[in-house]
C-alpha cells in the first residue's frame, strides 16, 4: 500500500469526523442527551456561565466554569 493510499484513507477518516462533530452541534447535542433542554444562558465573565437547564421535568441552574459545573440551586416548582 502506498503512502498516497494510506494519506487519503487518513484524509477521508478526518473529514467525516469532522462532519460527524458538525452535525452533532447542529442538532443540538450528543444523542444521549434528548432529555436535556437548555432554557438559557448567561455569561458572567471569559470562563464563567450560569445556565438554566429541564432535564427528567426539573428545571436547574447551573454554574459552568474552569472547575466543572456544578448545582446552583434546584428551580423545580417556583
């Protein structure tokens, strides 16, 4: 096998990766996470967000930043 042969094989793997990543965002999401809707966002400095999320029929806030995410606060019911 030549290395032409094998650089296109190389060359065609990257690009439906690529097109595999693009559609994924396109749709919103990775497929496992259909439960989860993202109500709103809000960005609080360069690395830092607060997102309100309904997943399995409760809202959360959410606090997105360096270190992870973590639970804000429970909104279920307000």
């Amino acid at each position: 096998m030549s290395w032409w042969a094998v650089a296109s094989v190389g060359g065609l793997l990257a690009i439906f990766a690529g097109l595999s990543v693009w559609a994924r965002r396109l749709a919103g999401g990775a497929a496992g996470d259909a439960g989860i809707v993202v109500i709103g966002q809000r960005r609080l400095d360069a690395h830092t967000r607060l997102v309100v999320v309904e997943a399995d029929g409760r809202r959360l806030l959410l606090g997105v930043g360096r270190d992870g995410v973590r639970l804000v606060k429970d909104l279920t019911g307000e």
